[in-house]
C-alpha cells in the first residue's frame, strides 16, 4: 500500500484544526494523526484505486458541469418562481443505457446528475446497464438521453476506462 496523500491529510487536519478553533500545537499533531489513521482505516474499505487516465478531459468535463449546474439552477428557479407559464411543467422519470462500467465513474456520475437542479439519479438496474433518472421538467427524453451519453458518459469513459 502507497502511503496516504499529502494533501488529503493536510486538508483534513485544517479541517480538524477550524472545528477546534485553536492553533494549539497539541491540536494540530492530533487533527495529522486522525487524519493519517483515517485515510489508513478507510483505505482498506476500498481496495479499487480510481485511475484518473485523461486529466485534461477531466478539467473539460468539470467545467462543462459548472456551467450546467449554472443552467439548471437558473432553469428550475424559472418553474419554482413561476416565471414558464407558455407551457406545462411535466416531470417524468427516463431510462438511459449505459456503457460506462467503472465503478469510480459510476460514482461521478451519479454526483455530478443529482447535483444538477431538476435531476436525480433514481436508481442503477443490477447488471448496471441501465441508469433510471428523474427530471423535473421532462420535454425530450431523446434529447436528455443524448446529453447524459454525450456531455457526461463519453468523458467519463475517457477519464476511468
């Protein structure tokens, strides 16, 4: 086993040290070994190690769910707020095949839909074929099928497969 990441362990003994509000000396030794013994304890709990193969398809796809997290907040404070009134709000639940396998990047997508206002991840079939979605305002399965393959999966295979 690699030893823990720099980085993780500082970040969560700052949090460590903002939760005890004191720059003690004691505090910080105690948030580093809490942090190193919790990366060690749950490092075992996870023994696939996520391979990240295209970082600059990653920085791509980050951006890209910015801006539609942008979009979607804006579109669903439009419905909440009562400002589409040309036509009828109608919700609905969709099927999506998947050809995305990775468990990581199953995980991330599965993040990055339900953090997206108006879309939930409903639920995954067992042979992991088939991700159902709920979306709130639901004109075109076609094209909401076309833009979790495209905007999302097809990155997402790039990056873990």
């Amino acid at each position: 086993m690699r030893g823990p990441p720099t980085l993780l362990v500082i970040a969560l003994a700052a949090i460590w040290v903002v939760l005890q509000d004191t720059l003690a000396p004691a505090q910080i030794a105690l948030g580093v070994l809490l942090s190193l013994g919790a990366i060690c304890a749950f490092a075992a709990a996870r023994p696939v190690r996520p391979r990240l193969h295209r970082p600059l398809v990653a920085l791509r796809l980050a951006s890209r769910v910015l801006l539609d997290v942008v979009r979607s907040n804006i579109a669903v404070a439009r419905i909440i707020l009562g400002l589409v009134r040309d036509r009828e709000i109608r919700s609905g639940f969709l099927e999506v095949p998947l050809d995305l396998r990775d468990p990581q990047g199953l995980a991330v997508l599965a993040a990055i839909i339900t953090s997206t206002p108006g879309t939930i991840w409903a639920g995954l079939a067992p042979d992991g074929r088939t991700l159902t979605l709920h979306v709130l305002d639901l004109r075109n399965e076609a094209q909401w099928v076309r833009t979790i393959k495209q905007r999302y999966e097809q990155a997402l295979i790039e990056i873990f497969e």
